[in-house]
C-alpha cells in the first residue's frame, strides 16, 4: 500500500490535506506498522451531548437533590443544566471529519422510553437514537475505507441484559466485518488488510465473555477538576505512575459539579472551556506518543472543533518519526 499517491500526500510525517478528514490514511507510511495504542488519536468526551435540547428529561441516573430541584423548578433547572452538559456541538459526522477517532458514548435507556429505543445521556438524555448513530458512524466509514474509529462504549444506565444483548446485536448488524475482534491492539496496516475500520470496547463483563467482537472498556484519565492548572497536574501525576498496556485515554476536559453549576446559574460548560483550551492545547502539543512509560495515546477533549485542538493531537505523530 506504499504506492505513490499515498507517498505524495505525506508531508512532515503526517499529511498535507487540508482538513484532517483522512488523516489516518495520510500518515506517513512508516507509521502505518505503529500500533494504535503508539498513536496520537483525537478523541471527543461525551461525544453525542450535542443534540440535548430543553425538552431532554434529565437522566434518571443524577442526585437525588437535582432530580428534586428538576420537580419543584423544571423551568429554571432544565435550562441551567442543559448549558453544563453540553460538551460539543458539532455532530458525529463533522467530528469525524475533523478528525476525532475515538468516541465516547454513554447510552442510556430511559425509564420511561419505548422498549429498544435506547439514547445517550450526560446529565439528560439525547434525542439522537443509538442505532441511528451507529448507522451514521457506518456510513462514514464506508465513505473513508481507510479511517479507524474507536468506540467507546460506557454508562449503559437502565439497560438490562436484554437491552445489551440488542445493543451488541445491533452493533454486529450495521458494522459487520468492519469490526475488529479483540485481540492484540493492530496496526493500521493490518486493519486495512484485513477490512477492520471498528473497534468497540464495551465497559460490561458479562457481555464481553460473550462476545469475541467487544474490547474491554478503556482506560480514561479523568482529572475531574474545574480549574486547566489542576488537571494538568493531575494528567502529569497519572504519567509519573506509567500509561496502561493498551489503548488509554487522557482526558483534558474540565469538570464542574452541582454546588458549582448551582453557584454559576448563568455560565455554561462552553464558557468555562473556551478561554481555558489554549492552556491545555500547549500541554496536548508538549506531550509524545509511543511505547514509552510517559507517552500519551487517545487526547480527548470538549468542544472539539476548537482552538485547533484535533490538529495539535494528530500533529504528535510526528515525534515518532524522530525517535
């Protein structure tokens, strides 16, 4: 696969289109036998919170102090809620053409939701469908042959075990052969090789000592912090203790809690955020990919389509060239 088209489209180790669409496929070939878990790979945390609107119930799964606040003040808590759990707002679709490779999705069944429609939640719940999103990811891929996506399967709030046995179907049924079973983590060349563009990690045991095709749920350093200084410390401290053997992720998202959304009705995620992504775009561009105890592997992050955030990730695979 080391043909000229593809040798012209590299450039500095990376790739010289000009949108990370297909950046996987550009990479430079010598990077193509580097294991996914040596890669830098953009991610999106809480990935489908972008389609929450006002109307969206708030998740059965909360306090119990918000779930009584929502009952006595639903006009006044909804809204402020809405503004803290939204953590992107491009769709799936244009974050894959920005170039997220791994996805975070928390689905979720709701109480009182019809039997198999089962959404997404973070703090509420979405109105996009999970298999209508899978459907649209599968689209994507078959668009992109040579593009990888990790899914990252998580929460999984009111499902039992034959809502996960329908997810799993579902997940077999419009993926197909483009999913990669668990194994050794691939290289590129080998997933191309092979017709795999997908892989699933599924955080259930029951489910994964029933099914080949799912991946263990991965690691992901949350700092759980509201100010970049103290996350950063937190993601310098997780490195000092030495990076998990597979695929891990390194959150630089900023977490707020409920005695901070309710002593800052009138901000938002997105204002906490955005002034704050410079700080944590210098400290993604500082870190190296690779084998080593303190390199990094996924960067995922809110509001992905900012401060050239997925570039600065995809950009680190550079520094392997260098070694």
């Amino acid at each position: 696969m080391d043909g000229p088209a593809s040798a012209s489209r590299a450039v500095s180790g990376v790739g010289c289109t000009n949108t990370n669409e297909d950046w996987m496929s550009a990479l430079c070939p010598r990077l193509w036998d580097v294991p996914l878990h040596h890669l830098s790979i953009p991610g999106s945390h809480d990935t489908m919170t972008y389609c929450l609107n006002k109307k969206s119930p708030i998740s059965q799964g909360e306090s119990r102090l918000l779930q009584m606040l929502n009952r006595w003040i639903p006009c006044i808590t909804r809204p402020v809620v809405l503004k803290w759990s939204v953590t992107q707002v491009l769709d799936v679709t244009e974050q894959l053409d920005a170039g997220v490779r791994y996805l975070d999705l928390r689905i979720a069944h709701m109480l009182d939701g019809s039997e198999k429609n089962l959404h997404f939640v973070h703090m509420v719940y979405t109105t996009a469908l999970v298999e209508d999103t899978l459907t649209e990811i599968s689209e994507w891929l078959e668009r992109h042959p040579r593009e990888v996506v990790i899914l990252a399967c998580r929460n999984f709030e009111g499902l039992s075990e034959d809502l996960h046995e329908y997810l799993i179907s579902c997940i077999n049924t419009i993926f197909g052969e483009m999913l990669c079973p668990r194994g050794e983590v691939p290289t590129l060349r080998q997933l191309w090789a092979r017709g795999h563009q997908v892989i699933v990690s599924y955080e259930d045991e029951s489910a994964l000592g029933r099914h080949r095709e799912l991946w263990p749920g991965i690691p992901y350093w949350w700092g759980d912090q509201v100010k970049p200084d103290a996350l950063i410390r937190y993601l310098e401290t997780m490195k000092s203790c030495g990076r998990p053997g597979g695929l891990f992720v390194a959150g630089i998202n900023l977490t707020e809690n409920l005695p901070y959304i309710l002593a800052h009705p009138s901000e938002s995620l997105q204002k906490l955020t955005t002034p704050n992504l410079p700080r944590l775009c210098a400290w993604v561009r500082e870190q190296c990919p690779g084998p080593g105890s303190r390199c990094t592997n996924v960067i995922a992050g809110d509001f992905v389509g900012k401060d050239g955030f997925v570039s600065d990730v995809v950009a680190l695979n550079r520094k392997l060239l260098w070694c």
